[in-house]
C-alpha cells in the first residue's frame, strides 16, 4: 500500500510529509549514530525541529503552532521510523506532555509553556513510572504533600523518556497517603527547581541515542499553580489519554515492520548465494510476501483508529488490540527479516540490526502487552 492509497491523507498532509522527510534525512540521519554513542540528541535538533514547524503540530496556532489534527502527528511518527532514527523523543513531547498541558491546564500554564514548547525552546517529560510502578499506575509511591501555601514532592521515577534533556515534567504523584490512596495528581515540575536530580542515562539494549534515566525529586517546592488539572483526579486523565499514547506506539511499529521490509527486500536482491541472488529463492519469496500481507492488514487496522482519534472516538480497547497486536507483528517481522540478512543483520551498522535492538521494548512501555489483554478480555 503507498502513501496515496491510504484514504486518510488529504493534500495538507502530503506537503507535511515532504517537509518531514527532508528533516529527518538531513538534520537527524546523518548524526544519528553519533547520538548513539552519547546517549542523547542534542537540544540543537530540537530548535531546528521548532523552526521547521515539526513540534506539537496539533496544537493552536495561537501558540506559533500549525494546529492540524493528529493524522499529521502519525506522518512525523512514520517518517522518523522509516529511517530507523529513534533518537529524538519528539512525539513524546509533542503528543503526550503537550495535549495534558493543553486539554488541563489553565490559560495561564498554557500560555507559559506552550509556546516554548512549539519552538524547541522547552522540552518536556511525561514521569510516570517508578522502580515499583510500571503499567500498574495505583502503585506510584511519589507524595505531594501541603505545606501552607505550597507544595512539596518526595520521590522517585525512571525509565524517563527525554529524562536528560527536559525542561518540563507532567508528574504523577499521590496527594493523600502513598500507602492508603489510589488517587493521582498531575503537576508540572520545571527541571531547574531546587531537589530535582538526574540519575546517569541507562546502557539500554536498543534506542541508544534516546535519553532514557531516573529522576529524583527531594522535597521540591511548587506553587499550586504548578497542578495540572484538579489534586486527586490525575488518574481520570492519565487514562484519557492513554489511547492515544498507545496507538502513537502501534503506529511506529507498522512503519518500522515496512521499513524493514524494504531494508530486506534490497538486501535479497544484492546478496548472493549459490551464485544466486537470495530474493530469487522460494523460501525468501514467501517469508517476504507473508511479512507484506501482514503489514498492509495492520496498516488497515491503524489508518481506521486514525480516523476514530481524529474523530475524538477511538476506543480504550481498540487503542490496547493496536498496540498489542502491532507490536508484536514487528517483532516478528524484524526477527524474520534480520535472518533474512544473514550474519550482516547482526552488525550494528546495518539499519535492521538497529530496528531490531530498538523494537523490543515497544512491548513493554506504554503498558506492557500483557496489561493490553487484559484490558482486551476486559470487555469480552
């Protein structure tokens, strides 16, 4: 299926495509490796990201942004995947810590930090998860506590996408008893406070140029100002938009599994074996039209929950089967397609090799899979 046979594009989002596609060929792929090396993309891509237009792309214009709707942040999502370069936590702030900020803040916390956000000027952080709390978000152990006439956060996160460069924090914490509540509020924390601290960027297996750490936050003093929302109801909004957030997940992972095909397509054509090209062999042939076929049905599946986000009407559930389902289909794919390359799809300089590394854990964030079937047999 090519770009003009998907129904969901209109003319605006072509032009959005073609402005993308320069970018990430021409400010990210050419540093990318070297990003890997140091862990992190510096925040010089994110201000050339600004000024090209690149960032929260869904939000007002009136905050410099293009305000276009959310297909447009799928093409940014899919172009960045198409070339492997899973360095840039773009859509992580672009399409998590901005919407909260924009859908519950006030207008004077939007007008704050919104428009540095468009720019490149101020990168944010959606913290989440701690060392005991992963997708079971009730368990968050981090306390915000009354103190007069401020507020004072106690805790710990980590695995923090953007965690080394962020200015701004979307915090999850426990207002009440850590041990006794199951109510959540969301603040935001800018990165320069007093008692906020970075742990060292974790050697992860994949995703080596993304900034991924822990996060310390001893007794950091907010203004009340800084809720997101209203104190005790930061769990109603975490899952409104955690829809979103995992079809952003199923949506890389269908643009990765295509990417991949045609890294393995033009590999099959050039590697010989036998004195013959290895795509001419039949066992190629049909591992290669198996991966199409499942890739043209999830994409299928991912343009229809398109439509229904842009519609305001995607369903938790469908959200959860996108994610699961998707996922799980690019590890497949790259596992079979990294085989199809033979022992040059285990050197890191071949971009499956990198795909590879980088897709595993797009099983386990945003929820892991195993919570995406329960939320699935929830409603059976």
């Amino acid at each position: 299926m090519t770009i003009l046979e998907r129904q969901i594009f209109a003319g605006h989002h072509h032009m959005l495509r073609d402005t993308a596609r320069r970018f990430f060929e021409t400010e990210v792929a050419p540093y990318h490796s070297d990003w890997e090396k140091s862990g992190v993309a510096p925040r010089s891509v994110w201000k050339r990201a600004g000024e090209t237009g690149l960032l929260c792309v869904t939000l007002p214009e009136k905050y410099g942004a293009a305000g276009v709707d959310r297909i447009a942040s799928a093409i940014l999502i899919e172009e960045q995947a198409r070339l492997g370069l899973s360095g840039p936590g773009f859509s992580t702030h672009s399409d998590i810590v901005a919407p909260y900020i924009l859908y519950y803040g006030t207008e004077a916390q939007k007008d704050q930090w919104l428009p540095g956000m468009v720019a490149g000027d101020l990168i944010g952080a959606i913290v989440l998860t701690e060392p005991g709390a992963g997708s079971d978000l009730r368990s968050i152990r981090t306390h915000l506590r009354r103190d007069g006439d401020e507020l004072v956060l106690n805790g710990q996160k980590t695995f923090i996408t953007n965690g080394q460069c962020a200015d701004l924090l979307v915090v999850a914490a426990k207002s009440g008893d850590p041990a006794a509540t199951k109510d959540l509020t969301l603040v935001v924390v800018e990165a320069d406070r007093a008692g906020v601290s970075r742990g060292q960027n974790f050697h992860k297996i994949g995703m080596k140029a993304q900034d991924t750490c822990e996060l310390f936050f001893d007794d950091v003093r907010l203004s009340a100002s800084n809720i997101l929302g209203e104190e005790g109801r930061g769990f109603p909004l975490l899952s409104k938009e955690l829809a979103w957030e995992r079809l952003q997940i199923a949506i890389g992972a269908v643009a990765t599994s295509a990417a991949a095909l045609e890294w393995t397509k033009e590999y099959a054509r050039e590697r010989k074996a036998f004195g013959t090209p290895i795509a001419d062999f039949q066992n190629t042939r049909f591992r290669l039209a198996e991966i199409k076929t499942e890739i043209e049905i999830a994409q299928v599946f991912i343009d229809r929950c398109l439509s229904e986000v842009n519609e305001e009407r995607l369903d938790v559930a469908v959200a959860a089967m996108a994610k699961y389902w998707c996922t799980e289909l690019m590890g497949r794919v790259l596992d079979q397609c990294l085989q199809l390359h033979g022992g040059y799809g285990y050197i890191w300089e071949y971009p499956i090799a990198r795909a590879w590394a980088d897709a595993r854990v797009h099983r386990i964030y945003g929820g892991s899979n195993e919570i995406m079937r329960e939320l699935i047999a929830r409603r059976l």
